[in-house]
C-alpha cells in the first residue's frame, strides 16, 4: 500500500521517520489481519465459550494499539486509521474461513458465520442389577399396575419372577443433535435412543425420541414445537443425565401430563427462564404419547349406525329399536376422538437464584437456591378399552394400553373412556451441596360409562364398583460429602393408584452414593439401593373376580400378599 505524507509537514527527517513509522505500522497491520480468527463485523459480537457469551473485538487489540497511537503521535490521519481498519477487517472476514469445528462438551460445527450450528453428543448409561424379590412376586406377582400386554388384542399376564435377579444392562443410550439455524434464535434438538429397559421382552431398537424447534426471538414469548417433554411436573422435566437416583420413582412416572408418557406432539409457548424470576408454559398436545396421534385410536361399534358394539350373540348394553343382534365387525371402528387435544400449563417461580431442574447441588452453590412450581393437565378421552363385548376385552387402541401398563397405570385398563385432570406441586432448595426437593401430585379420573361395566354379554355381571381418582408424593435430598464428586442422596416415594380401594398402597425407599469422576455430570459412577413394597389389594378389570367369562374361575390376585423387591443398581454413565 501506498504510504502518503499528511499535507503541511515538512519534508527531510520528519517525512522520513514518518515513513519508515508508517511502513511498519501497516506491515504489522497487515500479518495481523491476515491471522485474524474470526469474522469481523463493526464493534465485535457475543461469542459462546463453556457455556458464556464473551464479548470479542473484531480487530486485533495491538493492532488496534499501535494505529491509535500512530494516529495519536500524528503519524497518520483519522482518515488513514479508519481506511486501514476498514481493510485490514475486510481481509480478514474474507480470508478466515467459513466453517468451524472444534469440541467443547459435544463436537461443534459452526457455518456462514454462525448463521448454522451444530451440536453432536452422545450419552450412555451401564448398568448391573442385583435384585431380590419375595415368594409373593411368584404368586400372584403384579397384574394390576405394571401387567404385561400380549397378542393383538393385548391380553393381560401378570408379571411374576423367581426371586434372586442378576443381569446387565444398556439402560440408556442416546445421540444427540441440537444447535441454531438461520441465527441463534432459531434453535432445533433432534434425539435418537437406542436402549433396552430391565424388564423388555425385546431387543432394544434405534428409535426417534425428540424432534422440536424453538424460537427464542421474544424473550418473552418463547414458542417450541414438535416432539417433546411436556413441561409439566418438575421429575418428568429433568433429564435422567442429571438425577441422584439411578431411576425415576415409580410414582413420577405414574403422574406425567398425559398418563401415558413424559412426551407428545405439540406445541409450548414460554418465557425465557433465564431471564425472568417467574416462568410460564402453556402448551397443547395430541394427548396420544411420542410418535403417534389420536387417528390411530378407533371404538368398535355395530355396522348399522347408531348401535352399540358388541360380540356375536349378544349385547351387553341396552339396545335402540330397529338394532340387529349383535355381528362382531372389526371394520366398522370409527375415529370417534380425533378432534380431542391436552391441554397443560405450568408456573414456576425462582424465589432465591436459580436451582434449574437437576437435581442435587452438584455445582456447590455459594448462594441459596430456591424455587416453587406448580402444574395442571386436562387429557380427555383416553380410550383404555372400546364397548364391543365388554370393555374388559376389546380390541382397543394398543398403543394406548400399552402406554399405561408401563407407566404403573394399568389398574386405569378397561374402564372404557376416561378423562384425566392432573395436579402437580414441587419446590426446589439448593445450597452449598445440599438439596432438597419434593412434590404432590393428585389425579382425577373420570368415566364417560355412568354405568358400571359389563363382566358377561347379557351385563348380568357388573364390576364391583369404579375406579377411584389418583394422588401421590415424593421427598429428596442430598449432600456433597466432597463437593463436586462424592454425593450422598436418600428418597421415599408415596403412591396410592386407586383411592376407592383399600391394601393397594406402594412406597418405594432409594439411597444412592455417586462419584463425579470430573466434577460434572458427563462422567459419574452411581450405585442405588431401592427397596419398594406393593399392595396386592383392590380391583382391576380382568385380573380380579368377578371375571370376564371364558377367562376362568380363579382371579390372578387369589393369592394376596405384599410385593417386595430389594435391588442394587450400580451405574456408569459418559457423557460427552
């Protein structure tokens, strides 16, 4: 470049130093445009480094250094400084490159200036069980709250087992991808699973497990939408990378928005929790669990309109004139609650800090952590078993079905149509590695049959009386014996499924010790002792007399007693 002396200096040993003081100053700054990292835009930018936006001039400190001072010494003009700052920003926005990859807690690829990012993690959990039951899970075992469903019309079995349990297990193994598209408002998370729980009777496959997009635009009005956690209860939001125990207790599961899992299609609109003391989430769901919606649910019912389903031979329920005998037609299943949705919605407010929502204290909090939420949830017309010869054996929705056996809900099995209307209450206190948390949840379950169902096809034999509504409770804490990597954690569970019945309580007790092999929760080894007890008592659809006909004399709850499981899990967890 060419260098020109300012007008009015004299000529001689003056224009020769500022020559040579000229020179040098845009040959340093040309070697330190041409090493300049990032892309350079007026005044700098927000950068994100572990988890903090930094703010990053876009020229070089000494570069920046030396022309104020040439300019200051009188060496150059402003004109000359803002030409030279200009150019040496533009060679370097067009000579850095345009994609960037490096890790930090996931492999990173950033493109077009930060317009596109992406995040890929992955996370995997190894587990050995040692588990003893007692003689009762022999006989009967539990075919009330977790039974297994077989064939196509989802028979029920109950679930029983010889005492002594010793396996391995895969128990989680996930792949993440998540980042920003367009611009870092625009954020997409993608997950992938690939696991087998303790008790499947199949190989675990890859499957997709989240796929949502949020605009963050408004920090204010937040709007995420796709497939997601439901922001409902506290237990169901957290991530299972960051619990003190090694599962969930059976009672978070029982209690999740829908009933049926912690995740559905929909849509959320919230405020940044980042940024504001009190948080809300209004959102609206299929209702249906992940992957699935309410099309694939059908009621069985008579060819001839208007008419009631049922088995040939015979109809349970009282018939319209003009009805013909009943024909058992498996085609004629209309899609009859396709325009149903849920509804849930959620406040937290963060009274002292921000605890967030893992659990335990692990970053040692110097300052009180506290914060109280609630939820509620309305899930209309769940279709537990259709009317065709009784709703104890239709073939209803499995997916359904399915959905709440394996969430501890199955006494909710064959009582036809039913509305949920859920409650959730916790709060959250976190300081210098203590914790403590805690929540109540209550259910209410309501019946579109006023009837009571119908055990044999002339409805001669009705259940012994309705389900009940649902309430359970849990309580936690835990203590950094060495902050950051040693923590010791306790929890006791309350659950009631059935409040109309009575010898049908579960309680579950877990203790848990976890080593932070890095201080964070990416590499940790966990081991957890769980002691849980189950009522035999009550009645479900079915399983307890009287029974359907056909299905035999001998109720597989004849034989009570307590179900009561002692197990040892011992975990490794990497997360990177």
């Amino acid at each position: 470049m060419e260098c020109q002396v300012v007008e009015g200096r004299a000529a001689g040993g003056h224009a020769a130093r500022f020559y040579r003081w000229g020179t040098w100053v845009l040959v340093v700054a040309g070697f330190l445009a041409w090493n300049v990292p990032a892309n350079a835009v007026e005044g700098g930018k927000l950068i994100e480094k572990d988890g903090k936006y930094v703010f990053v001039e876009d020229q070089d400190p000494a570069l920046k250094l030396l022309l104020e001072r040439a300019v200051k010494q009188g060496w150059i003009t402003e004109e000359e400084y803002e030409q030279v700052k200009k150019e040496s920003e533009e060679r370097a926005y067009l000579l850095s490159p345009s994609f960037k990859a490096w890790y930090d807690r996931g492999f990173n690829f950033s493109m077009n200036d930060n317009a596109f990012l992406l995040k890929i993690r992955f996370r995997a959990q190894m587990r050995y069980t040692q588990r003893y039951r007692n003689e009762a899970w022999r006989n009967p075992g539990d075919a009330k709250n977790f039974p297994e469903l077989l064939g196509v019309f989802g028979d029920y079995r109950a679930v029983r087992s010889e005492p002594n349990y010793s396996q391995f297990n895969l128990r989680r193994a996930r792949l993440y991808f998540m980042g920003h598209l367009f611009d870092p408002d625009f954020k997409y998370y993608v997950q992938f699973r690939a696991e087998t729980a303790e008790n499947a009777q199949a190989p675990g496959s890859l499957a997709l497990f989240d796929l949502n997009f949020t605009s963050t635009h408004f920090s204010w009005l937040n709007v995420m939408f796709g497939q997601y956690k439901v922001f409902f209860n506290r237990a169901q939001i957290n991530s299972t990378a960051s619990m003190q125990f090694a599962e969930r207790a059976l009672v978070m599961d029982a209690f999740t928005a829908s009933g049926l899992d912690r995740r559905d299609i929909g849509i959320t609109v919230m405020n940044d929790e980042e940024l504001y003391p009190v948080n809300y989430y209004l959102g609206v769901f299929n209702g249906a669990g992940p992957a699935f919606n309410r099309f694939g649910s059908f009621l069985s019912e008579e060819i001839t309109p208007n008419c009631p389903g049922g088995a040939a031979g015979g109809n349970p329920f009282p018939s319209p004139a003009g009805c013909p005998t009943n024909q058992r037609n498996l085609n004629a299943n209309p899609r009859f609650d396709i325009d149903r949705l849920m509804l849930t919605g959620r406040v937290q407010w963060n009274i002292l800090g921000r605890p967030g929502y893992g659990e335990g204290d692990l970053f040692y909090s110097e300052t009180p952590q506290l914060a109280v939420g609630g939820g509620y949830s309305y899930n209309p017309a769940i279709n537990t078993a259709s009317n065709a010869s009784f709703v104890g054996i239709d073939l209803a929705n499995l997916n359904f079905r399915r959905q709440l056996a394996a969430f501890g809900n199955g006494r909710q099995l064959g009582w036809g149509l039913i509305d949920y209307s859920t409650w959730a209450v916790d709060g959250i206190f976190k300081y210098r590695g203590f914790s403590l948390q805690s929540e109540f949840y209550f259910k209410t379950i309501t019946l579109h049959e006023k009837g009571l169902p119908c055990m044999n096809t002339t409805c001669t034999v009705t259940a012994p009386g309705r389900i009940g509504n649902a309430l359970g409770w849990y309580v936690q804490s835990g203590y950094y014996l060495i902050p950051r990597k040693l923590e010791l954690a306790a929890r006791f569970a309350y659950w009631d499924p059935d409040t109309n019945a009575a010898d049908d309580l579960i309680h579950q007790t877990d203790v848990s010790l976890n080593w932070f092999l890095n201080g964070t929760y990416d590499h940790q080894i966990m081991v957890t002792y769980s002691n849980v007890q189950m009522g035999t008592g009550g009645y479900a659809i079915g399983r307890s007399a009287p029974l359907p006909p056909g299905s035999g004399t001998v109720p597989v709850d004849l034989v009570g007693g307590r179900l009561i499981e002692n197990a040892i899990r011992v975990q490794y967890q990497i997360f990177f």
